[in-house]
C-alpha cells in the first residue's frame, strides 16, 4: 500500500512539473526565471568546471587499475558528467520539438 501511494505522489509531481511545458505560451515571469536558471547551468564556468571534472575522472579511472569498485563510480560520474553538458542541447531540443 505504501509503495502504490509512493508511486502516485511521484508521478503527481513529475505531471506537476512537466505542466508548464504543455503550455501554449508562458507568463513572462516564469519564463524569466526559466531562462535564468538555464543560464546559470550553461554558462561559461559551469563548462569549465565540468570539463576539470570530466578530466579528473580520466585520470582516476586511469590510474585505478585493481579497484573495480571505484572504476564503476567513476563511470558512472563520467556519464553524469557528460549528461549535464549535453544538458544545453538537450533543453534546446526538446523546447524546439514542444513550441
């Protein structure tokens, strides 16, 4: 019972979230902040930062030749990494396909 309730209130947030992207056009002032808080996820810094990571990870994973417990965990934040800087194209994509 609990896990089904669980579920329902996940996807009543997902729905609640995803809500303004079936708008036809957005009040000004959530649009605003939309693009602020895109900017501050694609700007120059964040870039930056996140291609040190990505370089951190090849390193680690380089010099991490007997723990397969720390290869995976550094995989898996290489494609975290990677998720987050395609991030800009993928927002673009998808606003782009729903406008």
């Amino acid at each position: 019972m609990k896990n089904s309730l669980l579920k329902i209130m996940f996807l009543m947030l997902l729905l609640a979230v995803a809500a303004p992207l079936f708008a036809q056009t957005l009040p000004t002032g959530l649009t605003t902040v939309a693009k602020n808080i895109q900017d501050a996820f694609t700007s120059d810094i964040v870039k930056i930062i996140l291609v040190c990571c990505l370089a951190g990870c090849g390193i680690a994973y380089g010099f991490n030749k007997d723990n397969e417990k720390m290869k995976r965990n550094i995989i898996a934040i290489a494609i975290a990494i990677v998720i987050v800087m395609g991030a800009q194209g993928i927002v673009d994509t998808i606003w782009g396909a729903s406008a």
